[in-house]
C-alpha cells in the first residue's frame, strides 16, 4: 500500500503548511515548497534543514537566511496548503490566482522525443510499479532523458518534490520540460512556472484556467499524452514537427 503520513513544513519554528504526503524526498520536498510558494528563489536561501520524526507525524524543519526570514514574517500567511480543489489559508482573489513568473526559454524540442518521454517514464515509477496509487512528476531533458523522477500520493506534493531535487542538484531546468501523471491544474502550471521550466506534459487534460495561466507564463502545455499523441494548448512555437506530421496543433 502506499504510505500517506502528515508532514509539516516549518520555517524558523513555525509551522508554514501541513500536507498529507508520501514520506520520502522529504528534504527536496521542503526545498521544492519553499520555491514554488515564493519563500525561496535560490537553494542557499535555506540555510538548514532537519527531518524529525514524531508519533503524529513528520516535520521538515528549514531555518531561512534573514532577507527570506523577514520576507516570510512580513506575509503573516497562515495556511495549511493546498489541498485538492481548494486554496486554504487564502484571503483574497488575488492571493489565489497571482500573476505568475514569465518563462522566457527560447528551447525547441522535436514533438516525437516527447511522446517517447511519456512512454519512458512508467517503468521509472519504482514506488507507483509496487502500489499502483501514486503520481509521479519528472524533468526530461533531449539528448538526455529523464533525469530525475520523484513520487508521492499528491500530485502537487511529487511536482515539489521534483523542484527541490532540480534545485540541489543544480539541472538548468530552461531547457526540458516537466512530465506529469496527472491532471493539470492551476497550481501545477504555477510550480512550474516557479521551477522555470518552458515544457509541461501531462497524461490528462488541463483545466481552463490552467490553459490561460499557461499562456501568460509563456509555458507550452502540452495534455492528454497517450501512446498515440497527445494535445498542445499553448505556445507551440517550441516544438518542431518535421519529425512527427502525424501530430496536429
């Protein structure tokens, strides 16, 4: 069965956000939420972190320099995390639908090495091949592959967890693109946009507002990828299909 645990993600001893997650990569899913809410841009922000076990639960402990301490401060956000299809802790309109960074890659990609992707990234899913129940977010790179997988029961949990491994292992996130074994929402467009990746590709459709929020990163989302296609959304411009005529926009 897969493991679901509560993990709380601390900062200086407060508790920012409590997820219902996989307890596994807890460090880069600590580093991956403090980049994708905005509480950190580089990985050196953090200055440490600690994993402590508890009867209830887990907490990942992260202390931050000072400049994103006071930053964080000054937020006096209160929120438990997303969840779902809901938004706690947001106060506004705003605060749920912010405008989201610009991803500016100029990195082209032949449409045929993508369906290959999505067919590559299955027998990787170690945990998922054992429990059938959890989703997967990876970054694949041409020439390359799949560099790195991560897993988790949510879905925005494992994309987390994928900006935090990004982020330490220091991969040049401008030129791949962000596999997802699930449905696109709004906030996966989002973390994506914060990890700056110009590539979304999902096995299932995206939402409306999913489209639009990826239309205004500048990110080309890419859905419903099968065996046999899939569906551009976005910025197509990326794409090269001389390799793929089969393939519409």
């Amino acid at each position: 069965m897969a493991e679901e645990r509560a993990i709380a993600l601390t900062f200086g001893g407060s508790t920012n956000a409590v997820m219902m997650a996989t307890p596994a990569d807890l460090e880069d899913f600590g580093f991956g939420f403090a980049l994708t809410e905005g509480i950190i841009q580089h990985v050196d922000e953090i200055t440490s972190i600690e994993i402590v076990q508890g009867s209830l639960g887990i907490e990942v402990q992260m202390w931050l320099d000072g400049c994103r301490a006071d930053a964080l401060t000054a937020r006096r956000r209160a929120m438990t995390g997303p969840v779902g299809c809901g938004l706690c802790g947001i106060e506004s309109l705003e605060q749920a639908c912010p405008a989201p960074p610009r991803v500016s890659s100029m990195v082209t990609l032949r449409s045929r090495d993508l369906l290959h992707a999505m067919s590559a990234l299955a027998p990787l899913q170690e945990l998922n091949e054992k429990t059938r129940g959890v989703h997967a977010a990876a970054f694949w790179q041409p020439q390359k592959g799949i560099a790195l997988v991560r897993e988790d029961v949510g879905r925005h949990n494992a994309l987390d967890k994928l900006a935090g491994a990004l982020m330490r292992e220091n991969l040049a996130r401008t030129g791949g693109a962000i596999l997802l074994t699930s449905r696109v929402s709004v906030e996966m467009v989002q973390k994506t946009a914060r990890i700056g990746a110009p590539v979304l590709v999902a096995v299932s459709a995206p939402t409306s507002l999913a489209i639009e929020t990826a239309d205004r990163a500048g990110i080309t989302l890419i859905a419903v990828a099968r065996a046999d296609g899939y569906e551009i959304f976005t910025h197509p411009d990326r794409l090269v299909f001389s390799d793929c005529p089969t393939i519409a926009t």
